[in-house]
C-alpha cells in the first residue's frame, strides 16, 4: 500500500510481456472510472496494436 497525504492508497504491481499488453492494462484500468483524454487513449489503442 502506497502512503500519500497521510491517506492510504492501494497499489498493485505487475509484470506484463510487452508493450502492447501494458498499454491495455492501462486502457482497461483507466477507462473504468477515471477520466482519461481521447488523445491519450488513442495513443493506448496505438502501441497495443488496436
């Protein structure tokens, strides 16, 4: 768990195999409820090879 401001904030680490597959973890962590830019999903859907 991450300290910050004196509020604890849960953190997950992970190892993933390329690129493309951090890219859509990010895609799909990001869009479920934090507001993400169109410009900076694009760039997500771009280097996963969507």
């Amino acid at each position: 768990m991450v300290m910050s401001s004196q509020w604890p904030m849960p953190a997950i680490k992970a190892q993933v195999k390329s690129l493309a597959a951090e890219a859509e973890v990010f895609r799909l962590l990001n869009t479920a409820g934090s507001a993400q830019s169109a410009d900076d999903l694009a760039r997500a859907a771009e280097v996963e090879g969507r």
